[in-house]
C-alpha cells in the first residue's frame, strides 16, 4: 500500500513538473509586439509587408493574429 502510494505520488509529481517545462516559447513577432514594436527580422518583414506570415519563424501564422488583433481586425 505504501509502495502505490508513493509511486502515484512520484508520477503526479513529474507530471506536473513536464507540464511546467512545456511552456510554450514566444516568436520573435510575439516578442516585438510584447514590446510595441515590428519584428525586425528580414523573413518577418518580408512576410508582412505581402500581407503574409512568416512560416520560418511562425508555423502556427501567430504573428497575422497578432497583428489583426493590434490592428482591431477579426
């Protein structure tokens, strides 16, 4: 009994531990909008000014939701 016990303690315990470390890293467009500011990268620039998203640095498009959100765009 003190065995499952301790063994279903251990598991909660590193579960939550992986859920911390899995914390999702910014883009550098998610940074530069954190900062009021553009991404300053080429490919990003690129990207934006065709109305585009930049899929180097963006494979979920987070930056063209970003910036409709800064834009007041749906």
């Amino acid at each position: 009994m003190k065995k499952a016990l301790m063994i279903m303690a251990i598991a909660v315990g590193l579960m939550g531990f992986a859920a911390v470390g899995a914390e999702k890293q910014k883009t550098c467009c998610e940074k530069a909008i954190e900062q009021k500011k553009e991404c300053t990268n080429k490919c990003c620039l690129k990207a934006h000014r065709e109305g585009k998203s930049c899929t180097k640095c963006n494979p979920n498009k987070e930056d063209l939701k970003l910036y409709d959100k800064k834009a007041g765009k749906k």
